[in-house]
C-alpha cells in the first residue's frame, strides 16, 4: 500500500471513529487502562474460562441423563400411590373392627369374670382356711381386676392384701394362681402347676400346712416344687418314707 492510500485509510478510519463517536457518546470519556497485550491475555483467560465453563455443563448434562434413566414414570408412582391409599383404607377400615371387637371382648371378659370370682373365691376361701388352721376364712375377689380382700379378725373388716404381712400376701397369691389353674383345668386336661419357691416367707406351722394342702392337690394333678429350703426336702423325705408317693431330684 503506497502513501496516498495510506493516508485515504487513514481518513475513512478516522470518519469512522467520528461518526461511531456520535452514535455512543458514552464512548467520549472511555480511556485506555491496559496495554493491547494485556486485553489480548484478558481476552485468552476469559476464552479458557469459557471452555471450563462448557466442559462442566456438559457433564452436568450427562449427570442429568444417566440419573433420569433411572426415574420412575409419573403413571407408575400414580398408580402405587393409589394402591397405597387403597391399603390405607383396607387398614383404617380393619382398625374400625378390631375396635369393635376389642369392646365386645372387653365386655365378654367382664362377664366371664363375674362368673369367674365367685368359683375362684371358694378354692381361695378352702385353701386358706386350711392352711391358717381357720385364721382367714371369708375371701372377696373383684371381678374386674381380680384383686383379692380378705376379712381380717383382728379388724373385723375386709381389708386389702397389700395390707397384710408378707407371708399372708405370699399364701393368698398362691391359692390364687392354683384357682386359676383348677378352673382352667375344668373344661380340658389338667394343667401342672409349677411353684419356685413359693413358701419361703411362710412360718414353720404354715409352710407344713402348705406343703399338706400341696400334696393332697397333687392327687389331682402334677406339681412341680422348686426350693433351696432344706426343711422342705426333709419334709418330703419324711412323707416318702411314710409311703406318700413324691419324686425328689437334688440338683447339684
């Protein structure tokens, strides 16, 4: 390019600029802050964070992909949604009857204690009086919670168990659990009674008593005694050589 068309650039450049100036007036006041150099590496920064910036959207959209490969159909998760509602009703419906069922039983139960109580206070009642030598004769069992009074001849009134010695207490909760079992018994084979211990808090007069009452029920059905006390063993020993038919095992 020879001068004259140098100098002919030169002026379509700077018509250029004047008539670009124009139209961004904005452009007036701009003023360089870095040499060409420098924009040209701003320039290849900005190019490579741009290719960064790429590559991570493009694993991102793999991401996405590869996991929407793995997602249910909205028509699936609808259609075990409404087998779920369909279970929760079935249940809820379900409850409503065990509820109903739970009164009736509730209420059956209380009718059956009614008839209960008074059978099991006369083994109680027979039991006792046996055993205290006829120190307590008179038993009254709650029907609804089976809790056992007793007439105490002392007070002359029917008091609580929990209002009577430890050995009392232990005597009445034995006659009651072998009522039970007698009652249970009545309609099928007779159940065995297992006792651990049962007369330890006992004086030495009621544990023999107790241990004649034991071996005269053990006619009617089998005991198993279990007892650390060495005079119940020599008791049973005794009954054994007078002939009364008991199996001792010592464990060692």
């Amino acid at each position: 390019m020879n001068l004259p068309e140098l100098n002919n650039e030169i002026t379509r450049l700077e018509t250029k600029i004047v008539k670009m100036t124009k139209q961004h007036l904005e452009w007036k006041n701009l003023t360089l802050m870095y040499k060409a150099e420098e924009y040209e590496q701003n320039m290849k920064k900005l190019d490579d964070q741009i290719l960064q910036e790429r590559d991570h959207l493009t694993r991102l959209q793999d991401f996405v992909n590869q996991s929407s490969k793995n997602l249910r159909s909205l028509a699936e998760l609808e259609e075990e949604l409404a087998l779920a509602n369909s279970a929760v009703v079935q249940l809820m419906d379900f409850g409503q009857v065990l509820e109903i069922a739970i009164k009736e039983l509730t209420i059956a139960t209380s009718d059956f204690q009614k008839i209960f109580a008074p059978r099991l206070e006369r083994i109680v009642e027979n039991g006792l009086t046996q055993i205290t030598n006829g120190r307590y004769q008179q038993v009254k069992i709650d029907p609804n919670s089976l809790s056992v009074s007793v007439f105490s001849p002392e007070r002359k009134e029917k008091v609580q168990t929990e209002q009577l010695s430890t050995g009392t207490r232990d005597l009445i909760y034995l006659m009651l659990r072998i009522g039970i079992a007698q009652l249970m018994s009545n309609s099928g084979e007779k159940l065995p009674l297992l006792l651990d211990d049962p007369l330890v808090e006992f004086d030495i007069l009621r544990q023999q008593s107790s241990l004649e009452f034991i071996q005269k029920l053990s006619e009617q059905t089998q005991i198993l005694l279990f007892t650390k006390d060495q005079s119940i063993l020599n008791w049973f020993k005794k009954e054994d050589t007078a002939g009364i038919q008991n199996r001792v095992i010592e464990l060692s």
